[in-house]
C-alpha cells in the first residue's frame, strides 16, 4: 500500500437530491442526477447497502459515503435524497 493510504481520509459529499417519482413507478432511479463523492481515498463504501443500485421509494431517505483507508480510519459524509410523489402498487 502507497503511504496516502494510511493518511487521514476525507470525503465530501454530493448535493441533496430531490427527485419527482414518474406516475405508476414504484421507486425512482437517481444515478442520472446524484453525482459521486470525492475523497483522497479509494475505498468508499455507500450505505445502507440495498440502496447501491441508487432505486428509492417515495419518501425521504439518508444514505452515508464512507471512506477508508488501508489503516481502518473512516470518514464519513450524508446526502439526503427525496423522491416526491404517490406510491402506485
């Protein structure tokens, strides 16, 4: 491992999103608008993991970008994402 691996990680996140849901779909696909975040590190993980395919139902939710590096310190940034409008089942 190079020596930036062991260093203090830092990460910063993307902005918030909010997204309309499209009528009779049942969760929204936002990997066209949430951009990715930006860290020293390359190890970067996003939970809760069911939400790494970026498919949200309607309601608010908050997922978490962490980084690590290869001496097990983190750091960690939020993006809360908001998909607006009915839930059709």
């Amino acid at each position: 491992m190079s020596v930036s691996e062991y260093g203090n990680p830092w990460i910063t996140c993307p902005p918030n999103v909010i997204f309309v849901l499209l009528p009779n779909q049942k969760e929204a696909d936002i990997s066209t608008v949430l951009r990715k975040p930006t860290s020293n590190m390359k190890d970067i993980r996003l939970t809760p993991e069911k939400y790494k395919q970026l498919l949200f139902p309607a309601g608010t939710t908050y997922i978490t970008y962490t980084a690590f590096n290869g001496a097990n310190k983190t750091e960690s940034c939020n993006v809360k994402v908001i998909v607006q409008g009915k839930l059709f089942l």
